[in-house]
C-alpha cells in the first residue's frame, strides 16, 4: 500500500493547502480534508450539477457530470475509477451504463458502500432537469468523499455515481419499470465476481435536498442499521429530518437491485415527497429545480451518515473482534483491527403486504447482540 493510501487508511490526510473556507472557490482553490461534513461545499457541487440542466444517459451532460466528480475526487488524491455495464430495455437498448468508483481503504478490506446517480433520466414531455431526483446523491457523495477521507475508517469505504437510475420516457406504469438500470447492472456484475459478500453495509441515497426534507422509514432496508440513522439524528438534533412518526414506505431505490440479489445489509435514504403532499409531492417532475431545494438539508443528511456509519463501524468491528477471542478482554487501547469477513447472512425478509414494521430479523445477521435487540 502507498504511503498516502496508508495514511487515508489510517484516518490521517495527506496534505493539502487551506483556502477553502468561506468565499473560496473550490474550484480554484484545494480545499482542506478537514473530517467535517460541509453544507457550504455539497451545495457547491448541487449547483454544478444543476447548472449542466438535463442529464439523460448517455448524454454530453450526463459525460461532464462524470468528470466532474471525477476532477473533485481525484483533486483530494482519492483512488477513482469507472465502471460500465449493458443494460436491455425494450425501445431503449441496450445502454452503455459509466459508473464512477472512489474507493478510501480502511482497516479491513469489507466495505461500506454508498450509492447515487448523477444522471437525470429523461421524460418525453418535458426536459427534465433532476436536481432532487438524481444530483443532489451525487452532490452529497462528493462532499462525504472529502470529509471520509479525513476520518478513522474500520472498513474500507466506496462511492459510488450511477448511471441509469432515472426514467427513460414519459414515466407510465410500463416505463416506471425501466429505472435503476445501473444499480441492477453493478449489483449483477458484483455478484458474479463474488464482491457482493464483502459489503458490510450499502446506503442508497436520493432526494436528499428538498427545503422541507422528511426522509421516509424504509420498510425494505436492514432495521437495526437504519435505525442507526434515526438514533444518530435525534442524537444530533435533526429529529426534523428524520422524524421519529416518519411514515413507513416500502421505497424502490437503488439498493433494491442489490436486496434482490441477497444482500440483505442495505438502507435507503430518501424524501419520497418532494416539497411535501401525497408521494412523489408537489415538485417532482417537472418542477425538480434547486429553487426547492436547501442546503441545510444537505447538512442534515451528511452529518447524520457520518454519525451512523461511525455507530454501525464500531459495532460491526466490535462482533468481528469478538467472534475472533470470543472470551478476551479487551482494552480499548489494544484492540485489533477488524479483518475481511463473510457476517452470517439474515433469513429472508418476509413479505409486507401493509406499511407495517416487519418483526426484528437482525440479530444473525447484524451484528446485534441478544441484549440490544431485548431493549429494542
């Protein structure tokens, strides 16, 4: 491992020059890995992205909607790659899908993965600009890229930027079925070369900047993790954005392609009604503008994820070193690093037919122990 790879590793950053602070230009001036999630930054990088307007696949704009995640990560000396995939879609296909990879080592080589799209799909009736539904995922990737690099990191950390996620077409019932194109893609081909085993954790997110962000309980996602994020909200004081009457939905996001394909460790964060009223609410569609949108909801949501992967870390690596000396006692000074490990697989979820929590199935497979899933 290279020296600077080491250092990321071990929560150290390499050094780069102040200058990012208020006023600042990112562009033009290196900005600080300074481990804060920074609302200032991620809305940044919501107005680039808006700014390119429409984003279809395959399009010029979705192309320089890539290079500039790109520019940014590699910019903070984050290892970054793309990835493509083939999707078949019937009158759409099939479809090179590019996909964009940051990778920040951590500890152990089991990952916590993060997912949104950058691209915006399309609608046949108007020009759909996809600033809520589709940048701002991508805006608050990069900015957890910048303050994870800054970090302690157990376990090893992917970004990752979909291509594919959105509409193709007017968004019928026929052609509703035709998103997540690229998250099917990506969790196919993991699954193929068995990298779908080393995922400790996947969180989708989209939709994460309305100015009246309510994210929505996920009936699909691992309960004890995403309840991480609800503990951690309140813990901070962002009750607001994921209250604690939050609806439950059964959301069909980007981790759903990979819940179908057995990996059950998922979560998805998202505001199924865009400025409010019955799902998808007031402003999606055609009304998906950064006029709707806030920055402090940006903040809300990153500094909530760094708060519940720091949880969900300790705890994962807390029942890793115990399966391993099972009877030690451990200092805290003196405890291992977690190691690569396949967890034990939950039993399939049961069906939900009604908006109802399913019972706790997490205790195999969570890493929850006996007595936290008594006290829930």
């Amino acid at each position: 491992m290279s020296a600077l790879l080491l250092a990321l590793a071990c929560g150290g950053s390499p050094s780069v020059p102040s200058g990012g602070g208020a006023g600042a230009d990112p562009d033009q001036d290196p900005v600080p890995l300074d481990a804060e999630f920074s609302s200032e930054l991620a809305w940044n990088e919501l107005e680039r992205l808006a700014s390119l307007g429409p984003r279809p696949v395959g399009s010029d704009a979705a192309a320089q909607a890539r290079r500039r995640i790109r520019e940014r990560i590699a910019g903070w000396q984050i290892e970054v790659e793309e990835v493509t995939t083939t999707a078949q879609s019937e009158g759409f296909g099939p479809l090179l899908l590019t996909h964009v990879i940051a990778t920040l080592p951590g500890r152990s080589s089991d990952r916590f993965v993060l997912v949104a799209s950058y691209d915006s799909g399309s609608y046949e009736a108007f020009a759909f600009r996809g600033v809520n539904d589709g940048a701002s995922g991508a805006a608050l990737l990069i900015e957890l890229a910048r303050a994870l690099s800054g970090r302690e990191r157990p376990y090893t950390v992917q970004l990752v930027w979909l291509e594919g996620e959105g509409r193709l077409g007017r968004g019928a019932e026929t052609e509703r079925e035709r998103r997540w194109l690229g998250s099917a893609g990506l969790a196919e081909r993991w699954r193929q070369e068995g990298l779908l085993d080393g995922i400790r954790l996947l969180v989708a997110f989209n939709a994460v900047c309305d100015a009246d962000l309510r994210i929505a309980r996920d009936l699909n996602s691992h309960r004890t993790h995403r309840e991480d994020f609800w503990r951690a909200a309140r813990e901070l004081g962002r009750g607001d954005v994921f209250p604690s009457d939050a609806r439950y939905q059964n959301i069909a996001s980007s981790h759903t392609p990979f819940r179908n394909r057995g990996l059950r460790r998922v979560v998805a964060i998202e505001d199924v009604s865009f400025g409010g009223d019955e799902p998808p609410g007031l402003f999606a569609g055609e009304d998906d503008a950064i006029e709707h949108c806030a920055p402090e909801s940006l903040e809300s949501v990153g500094t909530v994820t760094l708060e519940a992967l720091d949880a969900i870390g300790r705890r994962l690596a807390k029942i890793d070193r115990y399966s391993r000396t099972p009877t030690a006692e451990l200092e805290p000074e003196d405890e291992p690093a977690p190691e690569a490990a396949a967890p034990v697989e939950p039993a399939p979820e049961p069906t939900v037919e009604t908006p109802v929590e399913p019972p706790s199935e997490e205790a195999a497979g969570s890493g929850e122990s006996p007595d936290d899933a008594a006290q829930r």
